[in-house]
C-alpha cells in the first residue's frame, strides 16, 4: 500500500463532506481508519485544517448586501489599520495588496444603512488617507474552494 498523495485525496474528501466519519474516508481512501486518524492530526498540526465550520448563505440569513471596501493608508499604519478591520465582525475577508489601494476588505450587511455606518466608522481613523467603495451586484461565485491536485 502506497501513501502517496493521501494528504491531498483526504483533503479533497472533505472538501466534499467536511462532516465525514473517519471510517467513511477510511473506506473512500482505501485505508485504515488509523492511517487517516493520523494524518488528519497531522494536516491539523501543519496548520492545513484549521477547523471544520459550516458553510453559510449569508443571503439567506439576511446579510444580503456586500461590499468590496478598498483602502489607502499610511505605510507604516498597514498593520493596525489590516488588525482593527479584522475586528469588526461584518468584515469576512481583509487582504493587505499592491496596486492603487493598500487594503481590500470584503464585508456582508443586512442593509445599506448598515454598511453607510460601519465604512463611515472605518473613514475616522486618520490613517487611512483614501477609500473607495462598491456594492456587489450580484455574486457569481463566493467562498468557493477547489480540489488540490493529486498525482
């Protein structure tokens, strides 16, 4: 028996069903359900799986509303302005970037009044010297993940 890119077929396998028994990707996989206790604590303590969490319709749970916020700041305030945008709650994804902007925040709201109110929080903090906003009109794709490649 070879485990040659088990790592990557036991992500795959979650990936489709995160919610999956040890004894059922054991079977899938052709292995001992030892074998994939293994190397799931394994790929958990590299940090590969940080955890296993529902995915979430935020439409359907009322934040229908998203927001691509695109900030300028001062260079060296990068890492607290990235840190407190983290914080707030509404805001799912934060990425530090090149190009015109220094951050993208991606954030969900129950309605526009909401976001107005979280960006105009956001624009009081004299370190960030630009921002631009846009509302997604209609999300063609989100939160999508994708199987690794095996061998």
């Amino acid at each position: 028996m070879t485990y040659e890119n088990l790592d990557r077929k036991l992500v795959n396998a979650l990936l489709g069903d995160g919610r999956a028994s040890l004894r059922s990707l054991a079977e899938d996989l052709d292995v001992s359900v030892t074998t994939v206790s293994n190397h799931l604590k394994d790929l958990e303590e590299q940090g590969i799986i940080n955890g296993y969490t529902p995915k979430l319709d935020y439409d359907a749970l009322g934040y229908d509303v998203t927001a691509v916020v695109q900030l300028k700041v001062e260079g060296s305030a990068l890492p607290e302005v990235t840190e407190s945008l983290k914080q707030h709650k509404q805001m799912i994804s934060v990425y530090e970037v090149t190009g015109d902007y220094d951050i993208i925040a991606i954030g969900k709201f129950t309605d526009t009044d909401g976001m107005n109110n979280q960006i105009k929080e956001l624009l009081v903090d004299p370190q960030i010297k630009e921002s631009n906003t846009s509302v997604v009109l209609n999300a063609a794709s989100e939160h999508e993940q994708f199987d690794l490649d095996v061998e």
